[in-house]
C-alpha cells in the first residue's frame, strides 16, 4: 500500500504542466510582429512623388528667365552707333581726329578698334603706306592690328569698326556729303566727326 501515497506525490510534483506555461510564455514569438517595419518601404515610395514636383518648378524658373528678350533689346542699342561731333576748321580737323583717336586710345580702346577717315588732304599715314601699293595698305587694314587711315572715298572698301573717327578737313561737297553717311555705317559703337558744325549737320540730318 506505500504505492498510493506516492501517486498523489507524483501529482503534486505536476510542476512538468508549470514548465510547459513557461514554454508557452517564452512562445511570445508574436513580438517579432514589429513586422509593420516592411511597411517602412512604402514611406520612402511616398516621398518620391513629392521630388517630381520641385523638379517642375526649376522647368518654370528657365521659362520665366526668358533671356531672349533681353537680347532684343541689345539689339537696336547695337544697331544706333552714338554720335559726337568736335567742332573744328578744315584746317584743324585733322588734329582733332588725332586728339580724339590718343582719347580713345588711353579710355582702353584697342588700336584696332578705331578707323580714321579723311575727306580733304590724305592722312600723313596713308600717303606714306599707299607709296608701297594699295595691296599692302589694304593688307594691314584686314590684318586689324592698328588704327587703319583711309580717304573718304575708300570708305566702301573699309570694313566696319567699333569706332569710326572723320575728320572734314577740306574736300569737295560732294566727297563731304557722301563720305559721312558712309562713315555712320561702318561705325559699329561711335562715330566721331571733326569739323564745321554746320555743314555735319546739314549733311547727316539729310542723310539720315
């Protein structure tokens, strides 16, 4: 009979069933749930369709710069070179023009810049240069390295220049009132006339 009471023992010692509870507790497999981290993709899917956005807005700012208008307006102030007149006699033109040329000269202008135009007697210069044949004389004025002197009816062959300087020391009418407007077109920046008032003004109001 000592077998009954250890049958009861053997239930009281049921601690195996508390071990099992404790299995089950470390079973709180369930807290890997933190699974909703897989949903963290989708957040960064969310700010991708906000990036297009400012991506249209810099497409807008180009559109509004519109820099082609600024450049239609760049284009008559190109196409009206500036005018200055020198008052001076036939007499005197000439050394007006060269005042007016070592100006230009010490302003920063490049000597190639500038083209001096004679309608009277040729610029000491020119006779000097022409003596060795219009093909060398011609020659350095296509070279463009220096202050290029021609005669007023020698202005159709010159190419244009930023500045274009006249000098009306003398000459007949004719070369005067044909050789200014002539000078007004090859002048890409400023025209610059030594002479009587008077008869530039008659001449370019005509002409223009």
């Amino acid at each position: 009979m000592p077998l009954i009471p250890e049958e009861p023992q053997i239930h009281e010692s049921a601690q195996g069933p508390r071990v099992t509870p404790a299995s089950s507790r470390t079973a709180p497999t369930p807290r890997p749930v933190p699974g909703p981290r897989p949903v963290a993709p989708p957040r960064p899917g969310r700010p991708g369709p906000v990036r297009p956005m400012p991506a249209q807005r810099t497409a807008r700012e180009p559109v509004v710069a519109a820099p082609g208008p600024s450049v239609k307006a760049a284009a008559p102030a190109a196409a009206a070179p500036q005018l200055q007149l020198i008052p001076a006699s036939a007499e005197g033109a000439l050394d007006a023009a060269e005042e007016a040329v070592d100006l230009l000269l010490d302003s920063g202008r490049v000597p190639g810049e500038v083209l001096v135009i004679t309608t009277g007697d040729l610029h000491p210069w020119a006779a000097h240069e022409l003596s060795f044949g219009e093909a060398a004389y011609w020659a350095q004025h296509e070279a463009g390295d220096d202050v290029f002197y021609a005669d007023a009816s020698a202005v159709g062959r010159a190419a244009s220049r930023p500045v274009v300087v006249v000098a009306v020391n003398g000459g007949s009418t004719e070369a005067v009132a044909s050789g200014l407007p002539l000078a007004l077109g090859r002048a890409g920046a400023l025209l610059i006339v030594c002479g009587d008032p008077q008869q530039i003004n008659s001449v370019l109001g005509a002409g223009v």
